[in-house]
C-alpha cells in the first residue's frame, strides 16, 4: 500500500467517523421542535448533544484540512464547484453553533424560539447536503482537462444526488432519535421510541429505493475490485437489526448497528470511488485520481506521520468524553447546563 491509497483510506475514515458521530447530534437538532414541546424537554434534548457537538465537528475540519494537504486538487475543484451547498453547510453549522451557547443565556421566549429554529435549520440543510453532495461525487459532474467543474449549481441537484440527500436526512433523523432513548427519561424517552419506529420504516424504504437507484444511474461498483454496491446491502441488513434491537427494548445494541450503517454507507462512497477522488461525467480521462490530484510523496510522508501521532489521541479523548457523559438526563436543574 503506497502513500496515496493510505490518505485515501484515511480521509475516508474520517469523514466516517463524522457522519456517525455528528449525524446523532444533528438528528437531535433536527427533532428538537417535534420532542421539545416545552422550554424544559428542550433543554434536555439540547443537552444531550451540548458536550459532544463541538467535538464531533473536529472530524469534519480534520477531514477538509486532509483532503486540502493531502489532494489539493481534489480539494481545489470541490470547494470550487459545490461553493454554494458547502457554503450553506458552513453557515447552518455556524448558526448552530452559535445558538447551543447562546440559546439559554436569556429566559426571553422570542430569543430562545429564535436559537431553537437556529437549530432546527443549522440541523437539517448539513444533513441534506452532505448525502447530495456525496451523490454528486460518486455519480459525476462536469470536469474538464484542467480539473475545473464546468457545470452549475442545478447540476447537483439531480434524481439520484436528492434521493441521496433523504436518505442522509432521514437516517441522521433515525441516529439521533435511538441516541435520544440512551440518554433521557420518562415523557422525551417514550417520544423517542415512536420516532425511532417511524423513522426506521422511512429509512429502510429510502435506502431501498437509494441501492436500487445506484444499480441503475451509477456505474456500481468497481473500487478496489470488488462491488461495493455489496456494502449498501449490507447497510440494509444492519438497519433491519437496528428494527429487531428497538423492538426488544436494547437501545444500545440498536445505536450501534445504527452507526453502523452509517459507517458501511459511507465507506460504500470511497470503495465505489477509488482510485478516483471525483468523477467527470464529462470524460472519464477527466477523472480526479489519487495519483493526479496528490500531494508530493514527501508531503503525505510528513503528514502520515502526524497522524499517526495525533490521530489516536483524539480518538481516545473522543471515546473518555462520551464515556464520562454516558448518564441519562431526567432533566433536573443541575442537569442542564446549556
């Protein structure tokens, strides 16, 4: 294994560990005006996420910092191209952001309402987004011999790169309402183990439909050898043990098999992709490849190296933190810290 399939790999790893980790807490978000019917129930449900939000978007800045050192063309052309989508991710997730530290500062209802939509909205367009744009990826979109997306904004929003969208939208939604039946109690408990049951019906169609589309709009699936398209059937199964889990009331049996259907979608996308970093549906000599859109040897040498370092030890601070906000939250005042 050379250099430029490890920061593949990697970078495919990292983006993975932010969709499971991040897709929780933004399906929280998502479900916050449809739980949290009282200034109360909101503040539990905000407080479930309150100490891992901003760590879980560490991931993501991890993720762009590796793909800009790692393939600063990869890098160049989809900041470039999907400008506007990345754009209103970034915003949404600044709102967001924002709104977790300031929703609680003032007990004023229209201040609060304000920074629960912000929320709400900072939740739902990056769960939107993410699934189109990733769709686009992996089908195609204009790319021309200099490696410069030749297409529009309306290009991406196409059939398959939409029904990818829902499908990110509705299984972050599902993540987050299982998440929910780990750490709260009495009524917010009960509203989370219906969500989850509709939730997962909407899934499993979804992804249904999402694996039969990608059979028939994407060339499926030829990365490392194989057919990744193996591994969408594969998130199929996990998502009908997630069912059998939420049924039999063990709710952290079915939070796992439900990252890890997150985890073998998304690692679907870089095993459909490799060696390819993006598709030209132009011309497949357009393609941008691990080898024409790489760093120097010496740079991924040197990169490689820090994250071997690094890497591990956010891994670990990652695990300790979620290990010691493990606690049901009943929603008593000493409880709710945002």
């Amino acid at each position: 294994m050379n250099l430029n399939i490890l920061w593949f790999i990697l970078i495919g790893v990292l983006y993975t560990v932010y969709f499971v980790t991040e897709g929780f807490d933004l399906g929280v978000g998502i479900l916050l005006p449809f739980l949290g019917k009282s200034d109360k129930e909101r503040r539990v449900l905000i407080n479930t996420v309150g100490p891992h939000w901003d760590g879980n978007e560490v991931w993501l800045l991890t993720a762009g910092g590796a793909t800009f050192a790692a393939f600063p063309q990869w890098y160049a052309t989809l900041f470039s191209g999907f400008y506007l989508p990345l754009f209103l991710i970034l915003v949404a997730l600044i709102f967001r952001g924002v709104a977790f530290e300031f929703r609680s500062r003032d007990e004023n209802k229209v201040w609060r309402a304000f920074w629960d939509w912000a929320i709400f909205f900072g939740s739902l367009i990056p769960a939107l987004l993410w699934g189109v744009a990733f769709a686009n990826i992996v089908k195609g979109v204009p790319i021309d011999a200099a490696m410069q997306y030749t297409g529009g904004f309306w290009n991406l929003l196409n059939p398959y790169a939409l029904l990818a969208g829902v499908l990110g939208l509705v299984g972050f939604i599902l993540h987050g309402a299982i998440f929910l039946t780990l750490r709260t109690t009495d009524e917010i408990l009960k509203k989370a183990e219906k969500a989850t049951n509709v939730l997962w019906l909407i899934e499993f169609v979804v992804m249904a439909l999402f694996i039969v589309a990608s059979y028939r709009f994407v060339p499926l699936f030829s990365g490392f050898g194989l057919n990744a398209g193996l591994a969408l059937l594969v998130a199929l199964v996990l998502l009908t043990a997630v069912r059998f889990m939420t049924a039999r009331k063990q709710q952290g049996w079915a939070f796992a098999f439900s990252a890890a259907a997150i985890l073998v979608t998304t690692a679907a996308i870089f095993w459909q992709l490799f060696p390819n970093v993006m598709i030209s549906s132009t011309d497949p000599a357009f393609n941008l490849t691990i080898y024409n859109a790489a760093s120097s040897p010496y740079t991924l040498k040197v990169m490689a190296t820090v994250a071997a370092i690094m890497v591990p030890i956010v891994l670990a601070y990652t695990i300790w933190s979620y290990w010691i906000f493990r606690k049901r939250i009943s929603g008593k005042a000493e409880e709710l810290k945002y």
